[in-house]
C-alpha cells in the first residue's frame, strides 16, 4: 500500500531551516518578530486646527499624518498623557478633547515634527 505523500517533499519530516537537523533535535533560537519600521518625523507635518462639535465642545484635531508611516495609537497615547485630556483616533487625524493647540504644537515639535496650523 503506497502513502498518500510517497514521494513528495511533504514525505520527508520537517526540518530546520537554519541548522538542517529534524525540528524535534534542532536546537536554534526562534526567529526574533519583525518590527515594523516608521518614517522620521522629520520627513512629516502636522496640521493642528481646533474644531467646534456638538453642544459646544471643543476638540484640538492633527491631521497630515500618515497612519501607515507612523505609529498614531502610540504618539495618541503621548499627547493624551501631555494634554491631560482624552482623546480618539480616526481614519486619518487624532483628536484631542479641548483646546490645547499651544500644548501640542510644543509637544510635536519636541518630538521632531513639523507643525501647521
């Protein structure tokens, strides 16, 4: 009776791609994940404009950003934290709650950005 498989490389058992040995005897470290990799802020800018929502409230909005080229959740979480105020991430800006466009514009130009606005 032939395998399903005979013959074929999926036949052979699995093994090590750096080492050569069976999976079950190699000893190598796991591959380290790769990080991605984001564009300097230098290379960015940052349009800031304050805009009025309902019942009155205010929100500080950045815009120019590119979500592929740069880490937003975590430059969000940086300008929440230096604003002392929520805020939210949309498809292309990150809002703020209030008026803190002197705050941010100092703060993102710490950072290296260059600021609009």
């Amino acid at each position: 009776m032939t395998r399903l498989f005979a013959g074929t490389p999926f036949d052979r058992p699995p093994q090590c791609d750096c080492c050569g040995r069976l999976e079950e005897e190699c000893e190598c470290p796991p591959p380290a994940p790769e990080l991605p990799t984001f564009a300097a802020p230098e290379t960015q800018t940052a349009r800031l404009s304050v805009e009025k929502r309902k019942r009155g409230k205010m929100v500080t909005v950045i815009r120019g950003l590119a979500a592929d080229e740069s880490d937003l959740p975590a430059l969000l979480t940086r300008l929440k934290t230096s604003c002392g105020a929520g805020g939210t991430l949309q498809q292309d800006s990150i809002e703020i709650q209030g008026r803190h466009l002197d705050r941010l514009r100092g703060h993102l130009k710490a950072i290296g950005y260059n600021v609009k606005g």
